[in-house]
C-alpha cells in the first residue's frame, strides 16, 4: 500500500520505518527538511511540500503535533481540494471537538477521516504493541484494521471523537499518575527512609502501576534526556483535556494542578526533556 506519513518527531519517524519494514511504499513528509535525514538515507520518499505528499498515496497517516498544525498542513485553501478520494487517519493527541471538526472539512471535500490515536511510546512502536484506539465508522475500521495492526491491537471505541476522548482520558491518567507518585517519592527521600523499602511496599500493593518503576530511576538520577514523551508535550494535553472535561460539565481542579507543574517544569528549561522532570519541580534540588 502506498502511504504518507505526515510529521516525523518523536513517534513519527519511527512509524514510517515500521510501515516500510512491513512492506508498505512510505512519503514521509514534515515541514523541516533536517527530521526527512534519517527516514531518507534509510530508503523512504521524503518531501517537505503537503501536496506532494497527498498526491502520492490514497492513505494519509497524521502524527502532527496538534490540531492548529493539522489545518496549517492539509486544511488551508490551496491544499484542502487534493484530499479527496483519500483517507486520512488521524493518529495524533487532538479533542473530540478538534477530531469531529477536520473530519467535517476532510469529507466536506470528498475525502474520509477516521481517528485511531495510539497508547505508548518509541520502544511499543517498534515492537508492533502500541494500544490503537479507533473512532470511526465500522466499515472504516474493518478496512483499515489490517493497516493499524502493524502498529499494535486496535480497537474500536464509536464514532470520530470516541477515540479522542478516550485518548485524553489516558494521558491525564498519566500525568496524575507522574505526579502522585514524584510527590510521595520526594516525602520519603525527605523523610530519610530507603527507596527500595517505599518501592517493595507500593509494588506489593493494590496502588501499583507500572510506570512508577518505568520512572523511578530517572527520578532519582535526575535524568530527564532522550524523552520517549516530552514535558511540553504533556502539558498540551494535560490543557487538551481540561478543555474537554469542562466542555462536558466536569471540574478538572486535579489536571489543572499537573497543567501548573508542567507549566513550571517548562518555564525552568525542561520543555524537551522526559515529563519524569516534574518531580524536578515537586522536588527541587535548592531545598534538600
């Protein structure tokens, strides 16, 4: 199958490679030729105009970083009218709201949409075992089943905005998650009470999630480089999902507090670094 995959960051270029290990003939396009390098020295088409990339497949895979960047890319004037007859998955974090609307412009000009938002990271790519979330018509996600399991298992949750809601609803969980378990670290390391005495208690108890152990050594080393999921990047779906939760009639006092400390992280330089680097701001190191 001939696909395009629009932005190649984090979780893009990785992507790209799978679906052309897999067999499928890959345009990878982004706006900044230097994040083309790698996926075109390893073989892969590579362009950094939107229309060229349009043109040269019937699937179009989105990995932009945001809603805004979705209409910057495909939806402006010029670019929109080559969509049709073309089937666009959207694959990044955007809002329900923000899913439903592209999917207006994307039929409005005769092409089709469905969203399938993934679970996971950078080492889950490459090992095919991403958690694919899909909202979509059935008929959509029967055809195109076959294409999202090169990433993982999806799995088809309703209509566009399902999978994006569901999508949100994880990501909070995470950055909730994160910062639980950085501020009860940073009480016991406080407290001067072993680490692994707090560990083996918490594994062995009903509140234990994986990620605490998956985060724990970068805590405690304070290293937040080589992010498999950057700060600024948990920050916009932290504000992501506080939008949607207060469209739907919720308080979202909890997300909102992550959103402050990520805002702090953020203003203290650790945008590009490993969203572990909240518990830099719960646990600064000027007051140990």
């Amino acid at each position: 199958m001939q696909v395009s995959l629009f932005g190649t960051g984090l979780m893009g270029q990785p992507m790209a490679l799978r679906l052309s290990q897999k067999g499928h003939q890959v345009t990878a396009y982004n706006r900044t030729a230097a994040k083309l390098a790698d996926l075109e020295a390893a073989g892969i088409s590579v362009t950094t105009l939107a229309k060229e990339a349009i043109h040269a497949s019937d699937c179009l895979i989105l990995m932009l970083a945001d809603a805004a960047a979705i209409h910057q890319t495909l939806l402006t004037p010029e670019v929109k009218a080559s969509l049709g007859d073309r089937s666009v998955i959207q694959m990044g974090t955007i809002a329900p709201e923000q899913s439903r609307a592209i999917a207006e412009a994307v039929t409005a000009v005769g092409g089709a949409y469905l969203e399938a938002p993934v679970l996971g990271s950078i080492p889950q790519v490459k090992a095919g075992s991403l958690q694919v979330m899909v909202g979509s018509t059935p008929e959509q996600f029967a055809q195109w089943s076959p294409l999202l399991q090169i990433f993982g298992q999806p799995m088809h949750l309703g209509s566009v905005g399902a999978a994006a809601a569901t999508k949100l609803a994880m990501n909070q969980l995470i950055g909730a998650l994160t910062v639980g378990f950085a501020q009860s670290l940073a009480l016991v390391q406080r407290e001067g009470i072993e680490t692994e005495k707090f560990m083996a208690i918490v594994r062995e108890s009903a509140l234990y999630a994986p990620t605490f152990d998956k985060k724990l050594d970068r805590m405690l080393d304070r290293n937040f480089d080589d992010p498999n999921f950057p700060t600024k990047h948990l920050l916009k779906d932290m504000n992501l999902f506080i939008e949607a939760a207060q469209s739907a009639g919720l308080k979202a006092d909890l997300t909102e507090s992550v959103s402050q400390i990520a805002q702090t992280a953020i203003a203290s330089g650790l945008a590009d670094q490993d969203y572990a680097a909240l518990y830099a701001v719960i646990n600064p190191v000027d007051d140990e």
